[in-house]
C-alpha cells in the first residue's frame, strides 16, 4: 500500500510511465508500470501491425527462450516465454524493443493484419508484450 501511495504521489498513476523507484522502507524496488502495446501506427491505410516476424538468435545451449514482458525493460514483469520460431507481429517499437502481438502456436487470427482507423493499445483477442528486439526478425511485410 504505501508503493501505491507513493506512486500516486509522484503524479505517475495511469500515465504508464516505467517506473524505477526504490522504497526504503521495505528494501524493494518497484517494477516498471506496464505500458501496453500499441497498433495502428503505420496509419490508416496500412495494416495494424507490421511486419509478420520469427523470434530468432536464441541460445540453443542456454535458456532458449525470450521472455515477453509488460514493458520494454528488463525489469518489467514476465508474461510469457516463447521459443525459436514462433511466430509474432511487431505493432509498436522503442529503441531495443519490440512491442509484439501473437496468438497460439499457428494461429494467424489476432485482427491486426488490417488497417484499424488509429493508433490505440491492443486488447486482444490473442497476447501481447514487450520483447528484446534483437530476437525478432522480420518474414513478411
């Protein structure tokens, strides 16, 4: 409760600002606030996320796997893990991010490879996240 205090005392609740802060009191340090990922970027006329890419360049011998996370840092939280070649659409960037979008194993069903009329977060159907975007390479679009 008093993270929540103190964030809101910083005026940053709701802004999805990424938030680094230490707390005394307890010793702990906040994680990023999530900061979800945008479609529609590309304009109106173009498709909602672009390009149709592979997560690629993993580590066969470590970990093998990405992590998908709430906001572009390694300190947001993690959503999921995903695997060399899995498919996903890159809908928003920051610099060393990709903000990604991506459905089941297979699945091409997550309405962003139409144009949408302007930019707003993505709210499904299928996930979405932040991933580092030396992994993410694009193969169409």
């Amino acid at each position: 409760m008093a993270n929540r205090r103190m964030i809101a005392a910083l005026g940053l609740v709701g802004t999805g600002a990424a938030l680094l802060a230490a707390f005394p009191e307890t010793g702990a340090v906040a994680q990023p606030i999530g900061r979800p990922v945008r479609y529609g970027l590309n304009g109106p006329e173009l498709d909602g996320c672009t390009p149709y890419s592979e997560i690629r360049g993993l580590n066969p011998r470590g970990d093998n796997f990405v992590s998908v996370r709430a906001a572009p840092s390694v300190r947001a939280r993690e959503l999921d893990r995903l695997g060399p070649g899995r498919r996903v659409w890159i809908c928003d960037e920051v610099p060393g991010w990709a903000g990604i979008v991506y459905g089941p194993r297979g699945s091409t069903g997550c309405n962003v490879e139409s144009p949408i009329p302007r930019v707003r977060p993505y709210r499904g159907p299928c996930r979405s996240g932040w991933v580092s975007s030396r992994y993410v390479t694009p193969i169409a679009g």
